[in-house]
C-alpha cells in the first residue's frame, strides 16, 4: 500500500486527485489531505437543497461535489480527510472494513470510535467522522473502489452549521438530502491528546505504514500535472458543483417597504426553467417580461444580477421601489448571522 500526504489544501485540487488515482494508479493508495473551507456535497446532492449559498459565498467557502454519494460535509484546516483507494472485490461495499483501521488508531489515542448506523464513527455518541464509498469503472473493465471519510480533529464548528443551514424559504429537490447528526471534535474528546493537524496526519500515516509492502511515495510529475488538469476541467467548474444538480422547485418571500414580494421558481442542471412572481406591489409594467428574462439563467448571483441589468426598463418599472439587487437578494437569501 502507498501512503500519500498531499501537501494541498485546495478541495478542488484534493477532490480531483481522488478520481485520478482511481481512474490511473495500479497500487493500493492511503490517502491523508486537508480541505481550506469547503463544503463537500454528495454526488447525487442538490447543491442548494444542502448548502447556505449565501454564506459559502460571503465567507469564502468552496462548495465541491465528489464522486461518492452520501451527504454533504464541512471542511477546513481542522478537518483531517482520508482515503482508500483499492481494487474492489467481491466483498463489494464495507464501511465496517475500512473503518476499522481508522478505528484502533484512534482507539490508540484514548478515542474509543464505533461505527455507528451505516457510515459514521461516533464517540460518546457524538459525531466524530463520515464516510463514503464509490466503485470506479475503468475503460478496461476493472473496478476501483474509494472508501474516504472525515475526521474531526478540531474544525470550526460554528462555520460548519452556518454552511450546512439552507437559507429560508420552501424549497423541494429531487435529491438526496443529507442527515444532521449532533458532532464533536476529537480535541474535545476527555482524554484525547491535543495534536496538530500536520501531528496527527503524521500519526495516521505512520499507524498505516506496518505492513511489509506499504511505502511512501509523494505525488510525481505526472500525476501532479493530470491532476491539475482534471481540477481545472471537472472539480473547479460550476457545471459540475452546481450544474449536476438535481432539478428543485423553490419558493421566497419578503416583505418589503414598498410591498411584499414572492419568487417562486424551477431549476434543472443549475438554471432557471420557470420562475413567477406575486405580490402585492405596485408597477407601471408586468412582471411576465421579467420572468421570462430570468428563464434559462444560471442559478448565480452574478449572472441573475447581469440578466436583470438587460432588461429593456429598469427593474423598478416592473416592481415599483425594487431594484435588481433587492430581487437577488430574494432568490438566494441573505447570509445568516452565526455570531
């Protein structure tokens, strides 16, 4: 088995290095990586059905989909990541099996860590860890399978519920919607050593290294370039953080000095497919116009801003006192105070 520290913190980065080993390495992989601020969502997620959009956007947290399914997960610099990248078998999914390593390194700690329901170590009864799986399908026909979890060394966990809380308003999505658990950090663990990130990184790489065929090997040249590569054309693009989302119907409403005004919306693959608006505003112009301005938009600040900044009339002919950042404060919601 090769022990591998990735030295990035990027999530794109580190999220795109997965498929790469699976789709290109022939050894057995231990994987150990830190994330800066992200929220990790499952591959069949809808990213605004998990995530606070407007939090993530304000506060610089990344939103990366990953190739397993599952729900979505909070990272940062206190948050150590690991992965099993292995030749799938006939045992097929096993979170118990590739759990249990990470399970008597902690045990070796003072964390005694049980798997708990079908993905998530638990001490105390509180959250300690997820986990993950996905088999990858080679053009040659062989199966990969990546086992990868979290381990809450000491995030912040205050972020971590402002980036999972959605924003207000009803909205109803086609995907698979993730289950809050109450967590704890490790650090806060009666009896658990207070350990760096880089310090306990070292320890896990170091409780895998026992076997007479493991090693360690930094990333090479090539696999560097091929991941950069993939970064750039799959994990740091919005079709695929956002795009790949499963169609959802929304509904916000708000209460405005000049009226109350309420969007209620569809959206497939990331873009508006219809969007009405009610209220009891007044307008010199209706809002059909401004509807069908925003059918086909993608589901981003700037691009709804720059679509209502085309218009032919301004905003406020259609919705008497609005302007277009009042409406694109609606759709999306403001950022929620988490102090």
């Amino acid at each position: 088995m090769r022990i591998l520290l990735l030295a990035s913190t990027d999530p794109y980065r580190n999220l795109a290095a997965e498929e790469y080993l699976l789709a290109h390495a022939d050894d057995e992989v231990f994987m150990i990586w830190r994330n800066d601020s992200a929220v990790v969502i499952g591959r069949n997620q809808n990213a605004w059905a998990e995530v606070n959009v407007p939090y993530t956007e304000v506060s610089g947290i990344a939103v990366v989909r990953r190739l397993s399914g599952g729900g979505a997960v909070f990272h940062d610099l206190g948050n150590v990541n690991y992965s099993f990248i292995v030749p799938r078998d006939a045992g097929g999914i096993d979170f118990a099996r590739y759990t249990a390593p990470i399970r008597r390194a902690l045990a070796a700690l003072g964390a005694d860590a049980v798997l708990d329901g079908r993905n998530d170590l638990t001490v105390g009864g509180a959250k300690i860890s997820g986990s993950a799986q996905a088999v990858y399908r080679r053009p040659d026909g062989t199966e990969r399978l990546l086992h990868h979890g979290t381990l809450l060394l000491g995030a912040d966990l205050s972020r971590m519920s402002g980036a999972l809380r959605v924003s207000p308003g009803k909205l109803r999505s086609k995907g698979v919607a993730s289950v809050r658990s109450r967590v704890t950090n490790l650090r806060d663990v009666p009896g658990f050593p207070p350990m760096a990130p880089e310090e306990f990184m070292e320890y896990l790489a170091s409780s895998m290294y026992t076997g007479p065929g493991a090693y360690r090997r930094p990333l090479s040249e090539e696999e560097a370039a091929g991941i950069g590569a993939l970064r750039e054309e799959k994990y740091a693009t919005w079709e695929w953080n956002y795009g790949a989302s499963a169609a959802h119907d929304a509904e916000r409403s708000k209460r405005f000095p000049f009226g109350s005004v309420g969007i209620a919306y569809s959206a497939a693959h990331g873009r508006l497919t219809a969007v009405r608006i009610r209220g009891d505003f007044f307008g010199e112009r209706g809002v059909d116009e401004l509807e069908a301005a925003l059918c086909g938009v993608p589901l981003q600040t700037d691009a709804v801003a720059a679509a209502l900044g085309a218009l032919a009339h301004p905003v406020g002919e259609y919705i008497a006192g609005a302007d277009a950042a009042a409406l694109v404060g609606l759709l999306f919601g403001e950022p929620e105070d988490n102090s």
